[in-house]
C-alpha cells in the first residue's frame, strides 16, 4: 500500500465539517461557561452545544453502522477529535466521553440492548453515557489475585440485580441533572463469581435513568463534585449507589466477560489521546506564531526575527507534524495492520505516550516564547497548560502504566519491534520475511482473510473464550476493523464516493450550521473510547510506585491483560 498523506474525499468532509463546528458552535463555548463561578454550572451551560451536536448527527456517529450508527475509522476519529480540541476541548470531551460510554455496547453488539441505544440514535435531545469505571483508591490492580478487586458489587435477586458501591472521574456519569446519565455502563464485581480469579467475577450492568427513578430517592447520589484543574467544564464526580435494582435484561457482560470488554474499550484511547495532544499543539503554536509576528518587545523588528523565538516555534512545528503523523499511522494500523495485535497496540501505546509528552513541552515553549504575557489569563497559554497536563497522566499515566505496557511488549519472547511497519519478520507457514514462501509455505498475500467489525469479533470471543475466527496470520485477532460496504480509501466498491457525497468530499460551501452536516451516513468516525478515565487493567503488580491517575487520581502501575486470542506475553 503506498504511503499517501493525502485525505480521502470522506476525511476532508468529516474535516471540514468538525472544523465548521468549532468555529461556529464551539468558539465561543469558553467565554459563556466561564461566565458561571461553579465546575457544576459550567458543565450544564455547555448543554445547548451538546444538543447542537446531537441534532448534527455527531452522537450517532459514535455508534457503529451494524446497530444503526455511523461510525467511521479510526483515522476519521483522530481527524474529528483534533479539530475540536484545538478550539474547544472541555466540551468536546464531553461528547467524546459519550463515545466512550457507548463503547461496550459497540463492543458486544447484542440486539436485545438496541432499546438502550435508541435515545442516541434519533437525534433529539442531550442523551449523556458515561462508562463507570474507576473507582475511590484506583483500580490500576482491581484484577490481582488475592486482592479485593473493584468496591462496587452487584448481587442477583430473583429477576434482578442488586448494585451498590462508589465510582469517580466517570465523565458525564450524573447526568446533566446530576441524577444520574442517560446510560452508564457501570463496571462491577458480581458477589457469586464462578471461580477464584478475579475476572471471572467482573460484569458490565446497564444502567438508565429511568432504572434510577423506578429506585427510592437516595439510591443514586453525588457525593462530591471535582473542580479540577483544565476541561472545567466537564462532570466526572464522586457518586454511590446505593441498592439500585435493575432488571436482569440490563445484564450487558455476563460475570467473566467484563474484564474483557473494560480493556478493549480502552484500546483505541490511546490513539485518541494523541489526536487530542495534537490539537492542544496546534493551538499553542498558532497563539505563539501570531504573537511572535506581532510583537517586538520594543525592539526594531518583530519577535520572529530572533533567532531563538523562531528556533522555538520551528521545535514545536516539528513536533506536531511528528505527533500527527504517529497518531494517523497508529489509528490505521489499529484497525488494519500489518503485524499482529501486538505490534499494533505498540504504536497506539506510543501515540499516547509521545504525543501527550511532546504536548506539555510543546505548551511551555510557546510559555517561554511569549514571557511573561502568557501568565496573563486573556491569553491562551494558561489554559492550553492545565489541558495538555492531564494528557500524559489520565487514560492510564505515561509512566506507570503505558510505559509498562510497552516494556511488557519488548520482553515478550516473541516481541517483533517493526511488525507493525513492515509486517511480521517471520511468517507463518514457513514463509520467508519477504512474502515468498519457503519450504512448501504458503506465502502471506496468498492466505485468505476476511474484515470483521470489531463488535463481531467480540462476540465471538465472548461466546467461545478464544479469538474470533478473522485472524491476521499469527492468529491474533484485528482491531476494530469493520465493514460498512466502503473501501479502505472511504470510497463505495464501485467508485463512487459515499452517500452521495460532492466529489469533494465537503458540505455545500463546506460548512455547517449549528452542528448540521455530521448526519450522512459513513462519514462520521467511531469515536468508541475517548474520556477522562483510568485506563490500568492489572493482573499483577510490577512495581510498588504510585502514579498519578486521571486528573490527579492516585493509581497503581500494573499490567494489562489481554483477552482470550489477544496475549500480551
């Protein structure tokens, strides 16, 4: 395949279209939830532009074609996600967290829980979900053995569950309302597992607002709401449930398949927060380019005739040029290789853990570029800092956790380091490196394949407990690749761009209006895990150190296991 930077016709449409909506629906989003005192009000005042979202088509995009969505690539997701949170990211955060909490329903697929999805496909209203995760204490190492595992527990009673216990920095989990989200997929511990080992006793319940309202008062509650340093004006707080009851339908991940589930929601987060970093990049360097033109600390000529001042802006130009082109190499490769699961992972583990760091230095050269102006508050710089310096500490922390991920890759007995970039250095079959195959093997062009969604996939693993039939040539399972009748370029089979799109790929004049444009079919990306939200899955502890969690959150460094089909080792 020929490596080409160019978009297709359906990522220059899903870019024009995010950029139209953060020009319009989101510039302005700051002044007007800066003008509220609390972190509670700010989040609520950011509603009109999440219903906005919704009426465009862009939470529908977060669900997958196969159960009425129209969720696109991985790439189309980096794309969308980096437009709006140049602009905007506390806001957008709160949409991509919906993302996030629908990832487990894209993940298994099951069309008895269609009636769950229905609030975000029909585009009306502001449906928040919210996947209830983490937990008071951390939940880096909630899968050791001899450990007590995840506080939050759910007992069977005749035809129901019974669910109590306490969650944190679970984003839109309350609702706008705080009463409780539309749908959160809430991670817990049955209390009558079938073994000893800890993921056999993990599940996933569905829990609606509706579930919430049939319980007495109190059965969900807000303990604390968190004010925290950047993406103020989004909801992640501390909550109880307290003998909430739901109905055994609600039962999403049987007990002994949660754990599954938890850890391939977080698998394209990394990659996502990538896009994220880039964004932040973006707008650091664009605030600085524009100061450094326009300013000349009352010498004769502007700032950017210095040769420090232009040394620094071209370091942080160079660094998102670089960050993007692994974010978009990471998300393609994710979903369509080469190289086995595993090598694809790496280069997701990297996108996060590169971008995110590159991010926060990036931030403090344009800091140090401006001087003391950008301690000013009316400048951007402040606000651009307490973003990018979540980045490498949530979604798992950079060195307690994606770090240890990357080190558990490379001491693998069979780590193949450029798999991912060139394919596998030993095929299958007895064929040679090349592709040719050697000593009677069939070579790897040669082996027949077949793309399935990432929710099939999942299904079948879930089913059986071993990978789904669809495997790349060492057996391991692809990532999220899906089938929506288009070709790898986002074109239809017969050449014709899809859903009647202009040649172009853009909307008429290639704008939006107040969130208009995101509604066509096929071209808006899976944005299936994105949100302020641990991401440490432990089945054994590597160290004894302490690493902060998402948003200040204090966690665990720990391993993360891989589902049956998916070794991590």
């Amino acid at each position: 395949m020929p490596i080409d930077f160019h978009l297709s016709p359906a990522e220059e449409g899903i870019r024009n279209a995010a950029a139209a909506f953060a020009a319009g629906s989101l510039k302005d989003a700051k002044k007007t939830y800066m003008s509220y005192q609390t972190h509670t009000e700010r989040f609520q005042s950011t509603r009109p532009i999440y219903r906005q979202a919704v009426a465009g088509g862009l939470i529908k995009g977060l669900i997958l074609p196969h159960l009425g969505g129209a969720g696109g690539s991985l790439i189309e997701s980096a794309i969308l996600v980096e437009e709006m949170y140049r602009v905007e990211p506390a806001a957008s955060l709160t949409v991509f967290s919906t993302g996030l909490g629908l990832t487990p329903m894209n993940l298994t697929g099951k069309p008895e829980h269609n009636e769950f999805l229905e609030p975000f496909l029909n585009g009306k209203g502001e449906p928040l979900a919210s996947m209830v995760f983490s937990e008071p204490g951390g939940v880096a190492n909630y899968l050791e053995e001899g450990a007590p595992g995840l506080g939050t527990t759910a007992t069977l009673d005749g035809d129901e569950w019974v669910l109590n216990g306490e969650k944190i920095w679970a984003t839109n989990c309350a609702g706008w309302d705080f009463e409780g989200a539309d749908l959160q997929c809430v991670v817990c511990r049955t209390t009558t597992p079938s073994s000893d080992k800890p993921a056999d006793a993990i599940m996933i319940l569905l829990v609606t607002n509706a579930d919430i309202k049939r319980n007495a008062p109190g059965a969900f509650k807000v303990l604390r709401h968190i004010s925290t340093a950047g993406h103020t004006a989004c909801s992640g707080p501390h909550i109880k449930y307290t003998n909430i009851r739901v109905p055994a339908k609600n039962v999403l991940c049987p007990p002994g398949t949660g754990a599954a589930v938890v850890s391939d929601a977080f698998d394209c987060t990394a990659v996502l927060v990538g896009a994220m970093s880039v964004g932040i990049m973006r707008a650091a360097f664009d605030a600085a380019l524009a100061f450094a033109k326009g300013d000349n600390r009352r010498g004769k000529s502007d700032l950017l005739t210095r040769q420090a001042v232009a040394d620094l802006l071209s370091g942080i130009k160079m660094q998102t040029e670089a960050c993007r082109a692994l974010t978009w190499k990471a998300a393609h490769s994710l979903q369509n290789g080469p190289g086995d699961y595993n090598a694809r992972r790496e280069l997701a583990l990297a996108a996060k853990v590169y971008c995110s760091d590159m991010c926060t230095k990036a931030v403090t050269d344009a800091i140090n570029l401006v001087g003391i102006t950008a301690y000013d508050a009316d400048q951007p710089f402040a606000d651009l800092l307490n973003t990018a310096m979540v980045l490498p500490i949530f979604d798992g922390g950079n060195v307690g956790i994606r770090r240890r991920h990357m080190q558990e890759l490379m001491l693998s007995n069979d780590y193949d380091p450029w798999a991912s970039t060139y394919g596998p250095s030993e095929l299958p079959n007895g064929a040679a490196p090349d592709g040719k195959a050697s000593e009677g093997g069939a070579s790897d062009a040669e082996a027949p394949t077949k793309a399935v969604s990432h929710g099939e996939a999942h299904q079948d693993a879930a089913r059986n407990g071993k990978a789904p039939d669809s495997k790349t040539p060492n057996d391991e399972t692809p990532n999220g690749e899906i089938t929506n009748g288009e070709t790898p370029n986002g074109e239809t089979p017969n050449g014709k761009t899809p859903n009647g799109e202009t040649p172009n790929g853009k909307t008429p004049n290639g704008e939006i209006t107040n969130g208009e444009g995101f509604n066509e079919p096929g071209r808006i990306p899976h944005l299936s895990a994105c949100g302020p939200q641990e991401a440490a899955f432990s089945s054994q502890v590597i160290s004894d150190n302490s690493v902060l969690g998402p948003q200040g959150t204090t966690v665990q460094t720990g391993s993360m296991p891989r589902r049956p089909g998916r070794p991590l080792t």
